[in-house]
C-alpha cells in the first residue's frame, strides 16, 4: 500500500493523507532546517515524520489520546526523535511552545482556527483543508505576512477528515 497514491484508513475512522498530498503540504510549508513546525492531528504519525527529516523540531497534536499514544510508540520504534506528540484540541494550538514556523493541519476545517493564525510566527505559513468534509474541501495556505496581515490562497481540491473538537 505504500506505493498507492490513495489515503489509507487507521483506526478510530481516521485516514493517512495519500503521499501525494502530504508531500505537497510538506512543499508548501517551505520547511528550513532550523524551522518548528505544528502539525494538528497526529494520526499515525506519517506526516509528522516526513516532516522531522526536514525541521529541527514537530509538535503535533491529536484529538484522539489512543491515536496520540500509538503514534508516539511508532515514532519512538523508528527512531524518531525530534517529535512531540500530545493528546488534545489542536483546534487551539499548542501556545506553549508558539511561535511556529508553520502549522500542518491534517483534518478539514470549516473555517481558518484563528488561535492557529495567532500561533504563525511572521513570515510563516499554514497548510490547512478548508470546508465542508461532505462537499469539499479546498487545500489552502495561509501565510502572516511580516507585518502581522494575513494571506490566503486556494490550491487544490482536497477531502479530509473533519477537524474534531473536545
């Protein structure tokens, strides 16, 4: 299955993106070496490794604590090092450890989290699927421009799970 370009379903009725959209996403954010990125909504931890080997530090959180410790134990067996995983409402960030040099949101949004927004460091970019998980989805990023204004801009159709809330 690793070399099908389709997503794959884990448990708990979530899914890992296909390799094509993850590795878009990870384009997108223009990863550097030293950048701490956030990524909201762990899964199985795939999209969170693929960004370790490009940042020096992943934070990311999932709503489903099951799913949160599974995917620490797997990242922990492969030899991942660099990632944080904590269970909880990424709805809302992770403001301890903000500013971010990107965000990857990995569940649909009906809107743009404006606690996300408030967590971009300037300069910095958020990928994240935006609208109705039943009719559509937009992949979109939002970038906090040097002076603190914010940019938006469609790039391709998409469809994620929803965005969960505690």
């Amino acid at each position: 299955m690793a070399y099908s370009d389709t997503p794959l379903r884990i448990e708990f009725e979530q899914t890992i993106s296909q390799p094509y959209i993850v590795s878009l996403m990870t384009e997108l954010i223009q990863p550097e070496p030293n950048d701490r990125i956030l990524e909201i909504g762990t899964g199985s931890g795939y999209q969170a490794a693929v960004a370790a080997e490009l940042v020096s530090e992943v934070y990311s959180i999932e709503i489903i604590p099951e799913l949160a410790r599974s995917a620490t134990d797997r990242l922990e067996r492969l030899g991942v090092s660099n990632v944080v995983v904590r269970a909880g409402d990424g709805y809302l960030g992770w403001p301890e450890q903000s500013p971010f040099d990107g965000i990857l949101v990995t569940a649909g949004a009906d809107h743009v989290p404006e606690p996300l927004v408030a967590q971009l460091k300037p300069g910095a970019r958020m990928i994240i699927p935006v609208g109705d998980s039943s009719s559509g989805q937009t992949l979109k990023v939002v970038e906090k421009l040097p002076g603190g204004e914010v940019e938006i801009r469609d790039i391709v159709p998409v469809r994620f799970v929803p965005l969960r809330r505690n």
